[in-house]
C-alpha cells in the first residue's frame, strides 16, 4: 500500500493552479479582521471579560484551507502509476481440445457431459495462473476457441461461451487433436501437453486420430486422453417432431483402444472419467511434470486515490460548520 502512494501520479495536474486560491483566503481573512479591530484606546484590558475561545477562534481558516487544499488534491484525481513488468516464471503449455458433439450433452453426469467437462476444466485453469493455456474444440470440424494464453479471465469467458451446435455436428477426434498440436508447435516449452476429451469414436474429419498423433509425437506434445462418460446408458436428450424435449437411453461408445494408442504414442496417459471426479485425476498427473521458464509480462492497473482527500476535505469542512455555529457562535 505504501508503494503506491510512492508511485503516485495525477490525472489532472492542472487543478494544483487553485492552490492560489489559498494564500489569497489568508490575506483576505488577515484584513478583515484588522477592519474588525475596534478604534477605542483605553489604559487598560483587564477590566474587560476576554472569553478563551476567542483565542482559537482563527482555527476555523486553518481548517477551511486545509479542506480545501484537500478538495483541490481530489479534484486532481491522484493515481497509482500505470506499468508493465516483465516477470520469469515456471509453467508449462497446454492446449485443452474439448469435444461438443451431440452426444456430450448425456446426462450421466451433472448436468451433462459438456457442462461437466467445462467446469471441471475451467476450476483447473483457476489454479494455474502462471501456465499458458489454450482452447481448441471440436466436432464434425476443429477450430481454435483461444489460443495459449497467459489472460486467463478471457480464456475462463470463452469457455463460458461454448455449446453443442457451434460446429457441424460428428466427431473428428484426429481433426481436434491435429488442431491443438498446431497450437503448440511453435512453443518454445519444455513441457508441452494436449488434454483431448471425447465421449466417442471417430467418425468425421480427414485426418485419422492415430496420424494425430504421430504428429503429436513428432512436435514432442505429450497427450493425455479422456474418455468421459459412464457404463452402459445413458439419458440423452433429443428434440421430438412436435418440438418437445425427450430422452432415450444411448449406449456408451468410447473407442478406448484409440485413445490408449494416443496416449502410448507421446508418453501420455488415458484416463476414463465416469464422473466429474474421475477428471481431476488427469491434472493431478499434469502436475508432476518438469515446469519450463516462461516470460510473463504482467499489467498492474491504474488506481484511483482520490478519495482519502476528498474524506479529509468533508472531514475538516464539516467540523469548521459546526465550530463556527455552535462553539464559536457570536465570537466570529
């Protein structure tokens, strides 16, 4: 807190002018009590009563120029210093690739797949501040949602954005993962990780998911593989033709071979989340990798300081009324 004040700047310098204001309220005050002075010489004062307060009765242009340099201050619009630093810090890159076909929104879990998946994914990056972190999502197609980033409160909106529908529906396994690891193959990290969820098989897009993940191999991104969804059935929904909302029990179809293969090929490991806590397995294992040096710029914003001076000028302001209409009355 001491440092801001330190690094203090004004918005408005221009204002500081009204200062003058002041010393031309001394005078003015100086005069007009010469002009109060009564004319009559006598021998002496002890005859007269003289009240004590009279003697502090000055106490009230000191308080009113002391207020209103602190309005003037105000005015000014104090400020913290706005600046940039450059910071080395550890961290890792990783790319979440996130599946929103159709059949993410079962609701084996709470409220569905996709939902769960968001928020389990969103409450990781919560707690990873210092990591560069991506998004790609996909279904019949891939694009990037966001790239890797260190401004996490864009990245937590973006997620916040996602829903089935955004893309043709279909599962393009090899697509999203093909898409994340162009996001990392340019990062200068030691560590480099691809987090891919799906509730399916491949069934879309041109490139096969094990091609994906030679390249993957290739550019050293390590990939970790999630199969999300329960055993059996599940209730999915699904729009009847007059327009109602219905559900049908739909098998579970996780083509767990491939994404075993997947993992095995970059050194990752496949994990089958059956509920929202089987997901945080997977970043409990992200946590045990070797961490990388990053250069994070980091923006310390600009705060406004105006209002312990505009306090302190109602303060002083208010006590000089009540001086001067209650103890003061008839002296001043």
């Amino acid at each position: 807190m001491l440092s801001d004040w330190r690094n203090i700047s004004f918005a408005n310098p221009e204002f500081f002018w009204a200062l003058l204001i002041i010393p031309i309220m001394i005078a003015w005050y100086i005069l007009r009590q010469k002009k109060l002075q009564g004319t009559v010489k006598v021998a002496s004062t002890k005859t007269f009563g003289h009240s004590p307060l009279a003697y502090f009765r000055h106490s009230l242009i000191v308080l009113r120029c002391i207020a209103l340099a602190g309005l003037i201050t105000a005015i000014a619009r104090p400020q913290t210093s706005l600046s940039w630093q450059d910071v080395t810090t550890e961290g890792i890159d990783i790319v979440i690739a996130l599946d929103i076909s159709g059949s993410m929104l079962a609701e084996d879990f709470s409220p569905n797949r996709l939902e769960a998946s968001k928020q389990v994914a969103m409450d990781f990056i919560s707690e990873r501040p210092y990591d560069r972190i991506g998004l790609v999502i996909y279904a019949g197609e891939s694009f990037t949602q966001c790239p890797l980033t260190t401004d996490h409160d864009v990245l937590l909106n973006l997620f916040g954005d996602i829903q089935n529908g955004m893309i043709e529906d279909g599962t393009a396994i090899g697509m999203g993962l093909a898409t994340a690891v162009s996001r990392l193959k340019d990062s200068d990290a030691i560590s480099k990780v691809a987090i891919l969820l799906t509730d399916g098989s491949n069934n879309s897009g041109s490139i096969p998911p094990v091609t994906a993940a030679e390249i993957a191999k290739e550019f050293g991104v390590r990939v970790y593989t999630v199969g999300v969804g329960s055993n059996g059935e599940a209730p999915t929904p699904y729009i009847d033709p007059f327009g109602r909302k219905q559900y049908q029990n739909v098998p579970v179809r996780i083509d767990e071979k491939t994404l075993k293969e997947i993992a095995n090929a970059t050194d990752g490991a496949y994990f089958r989340a059956t509920n929202k806590d089987k997901l945080e397995d997977i970043y409990k294992e992200i946590d045990k990798l070797e961490k990388s040096k990053i250069e994070v710029t980091e923006y310390k914003k600009k705060s406004e300081r105006f209002w312990p001076f505009a306090l302190l000028a109602v303060g002083l302001l208010l006590i000089e009324f009540l001086l001067r209409n209650i103890l003061f009355k008839g002296i001043v």
